[in-house]
C-alpha cells in the first residue's frame, strides 16, 4: 500500500494505492537485517499526520508519495541476519503495509511473550494503543480512586482500554462515542458508569454537566475541539488533562482554536501532552501487567478486522469517520 499523494483535509482512499509487485527479499549477506512476514497491520489516527507534507520534523517523518507507508505491525520473522532472531519468531513493531518487508533495524522490533493471545491483540491492547492508555493514564494523569474520569473516543483502541484502567484503579468513568452501539458497549462491555452519543447532544457542556454534576478530575483526551472546550469549563480544581490525540483537529485545514483555556489557570489544572514511543523501554514490565489483567478477565478488548491487504485504504480512512467499532486493523494472513 503506497502514497499516491500527499493529502490535504479528509484522506480519501485514492490518496493510496494498493500495487501489486513481486520482489525476492533477502537478507543482504553479511548484514544485520530480518525479512519478515506480516501478519497484522494497525490502522492508526496518527498515520493521518504523515500523509501530508511538513515542513518541520515531527517525531515521525512524513510517508513519501509513491513509497509503501510504514505501520505498527505483528510479524513472522522468515530470515534473519541478525543474531537476536530466528525465523519462526513472532515480532511486533514498524514495519512495511506490505505482505513481506525486508527490516534494516530488527532491534527497533518487540518480541511476543504471550503468543496464547490472539496475535492480533499485539496491534492493540498489547502493542502500541495499550502502552498509550497504560502511560496515559497512569503516568500523566496520576489518577486516585474515587476521582472522576471522562474519555473521549472512549470506544476506540486506546479509549476501551483506559476506561477499564480507571475502573481498575476505583474511578467514576464516563465516556463519549458518536453512536448508539458505542455507547451502549461502553457501558455494557466495557463497564463505564456512565457514557453519551457526542453527536447527539447540542450542547456538550450540559451533556457534561449531567454526567458530572461535581466535575471532572481527569480528563483523557482522544478528541480535541469543542469537546476539549466544553471539558475545560467541567473541569475540578487541579484536575489533569492528560492529551493523548486531537482526532477532530487532525483532517482541519486550520486548527480550531481553545476558546476556554483560562480555565487552566483558574482551575490550576495540568495539561500535559505525551508520545507512546518516549515509553517504549517500560513495554516489557507494561505487557506483563497487562497479560494479567486479559488472563484474570479485568480487562476486556474488542477489535473490528478487516481482511485482506487490499482493504487498508478503506480501513484507514474509516477512522476519520468513526466506522470503526474497537481497534481497527487489518488481517493481511493468519500465520
Ligand atoms: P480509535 O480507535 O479511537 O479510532 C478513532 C476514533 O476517533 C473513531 O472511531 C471515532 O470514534 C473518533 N473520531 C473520529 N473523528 C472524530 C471527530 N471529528 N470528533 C470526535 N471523534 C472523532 O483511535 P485510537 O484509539 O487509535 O486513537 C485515539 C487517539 O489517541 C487519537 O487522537 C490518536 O491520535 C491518539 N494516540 C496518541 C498516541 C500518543 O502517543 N500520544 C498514541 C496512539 C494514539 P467515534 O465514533 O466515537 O467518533
């Protein structure tokens, strides 16, 4: 699956090609490369940033037209170069939207520890969304039992996950989705006290405000825009925004501004931003806890997969319109 262009507003599933090639990939004699199959590709929000054109770096580089895009992924090594792999082993991290990819750098790849998971879950609840809800919430909100939680894209990859994180800890935990049977998973699945259909309320404020008659302690941020403002006004004395991703913002052309940020002074509230990959070393410890909570059925994880490669443009783009129901990923072949 290649760039075919770099997009400006909403990606369209023709800003990406998917081309049929055939390569012989080997591991160049003497190098430290891996090939490997892929097994699951994740589709990301993030992904949205690299289709266009920066002019300054970010912490990932743009894709480039005409290039396979990278994604996280869970893969079969097939060869190896590389002292610390054999093929047969079972991989998760960047690699090619691809069948095959030749790895130059297979130290940048996790091992699978827990291969009695459904693979799949090392896109997800065990891979990247995972770590994110894990040090999202733990790290940068600080949270303490009996404090009050909101999360937007609460049905989502990392929001499923960091509702049940604050159950676990004895949170109040209210999410927002934008339909009926999201919501109704939220509360069903997921045990949420409580949870609202964004698109349905005309006034997020008031929705809040009914959720949350004493306020907001943290707020996990998945969304951005008018949810961050109406947020802002609900939010409790030193309460914490933990900003994780502004999905709403990312297809805009232009950013819409926070019209309530003073909020944050009078409410001595801490917003802090934070990048998954700063943690990458904590992911040993992180998918220990985590393989615990799945064994002791404390936490519960849905994810929607597309099947075939062919289908990743549509995947992808689904996100921006929220027909994902739980992580989105494609299954590209099963081992
Ligand atoms: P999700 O699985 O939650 O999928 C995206 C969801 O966002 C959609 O299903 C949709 O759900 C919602 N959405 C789409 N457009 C809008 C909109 N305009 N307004 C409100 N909601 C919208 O994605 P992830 O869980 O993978 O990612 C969630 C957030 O976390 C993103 O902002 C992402 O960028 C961020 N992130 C940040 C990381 C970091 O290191 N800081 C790492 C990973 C993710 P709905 O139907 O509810 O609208």
């Amino acid at each position: 699956v290649t760039l075919k262009r770099y997009v400006t507003g909403f990606p369209a599933e023709d800003d990406m090609e998917v081309v049929a090639a055939t390569a012989r990939l080997a591991v160049p004699p003497g190098s430290a490369a891996a090939v490997v199959k892929n097994l699951y590709l994740s589709c990301d929000p993030y992904m949205r940033g690299r289709m266009s054109r920066h002019d300054e770096a970010s912490y990932v580089p743009d894709f480039v037209p005409g290039e396979v895009l990278t994604t996280f992924g869970v893969s079969k090594v097939v060869e190896s170069g590389h002292p610390g792999y054999k093929p047969g082993d079972l991989v998760w991290g960047m690699t090619g939207c691809e069948e095959y990819t030749l790895v130059t750098n297979p130290e940048t790849l996790f091992r699978i520890s827990h291969p009695e998971f459904p693979l799949s879950y090392y896109t997800g609840v065990l891979g990247m969304p995972g770590l994110t809800a894990y040090v999202g919430f733990f790290d940068v909100a600080k949270p303490k039992k009996g404090e009050y939680v909101f999360v937007s894209a609460a049905s989502g990859a990392v929001g499923q996950l960091v509702g049940q994180l604050a159950k676990i800890t004895g949170c109040y935990v209210v999410g927002s989705a934008g339909s009926d049977e999201k919501v109704n998973l939220l509360k069903t699945k997921f045990g949420f006290d409580n949870a609202f259909n964004y698109k349905k309320e005309h006034d997020l404020n008031a929705a809040l405000k009914r959720c949350f008659p004493e306020g907001i302690d943290i707020y996990f941020e998945n969304v951005g825009g008018a949810m961050l403002d109406a947020v802002l006004l609900n939010m409790r004395l030193r309460g914490r925004v933990s900003m994780c991703g502004l999905i709403s913002q990312y297809n805009l052309e232009e950013p819409e501004g926070v019209r309530n940020l003073f909020c944050v002074v009078a409410k001595r509230i801490r917003m802090e931003g934070f990048i998954v990959m700063d943690y990458f070393g904590t992911y040993g410890k992180f998918e220990e806890e985590m393989a615990g909570y799945l064994k002791e059925g404390k936490i519960t994880y849905v994810e929607d997969v597309v099947e075939g490669i062919e289908n990743t443009p549509a995947a992808l783009i689904g996100l921006f319109h929220g027909r994902n129901v739980g992580k989105q990923l494609v299954a590209v072949a099963r081992e």
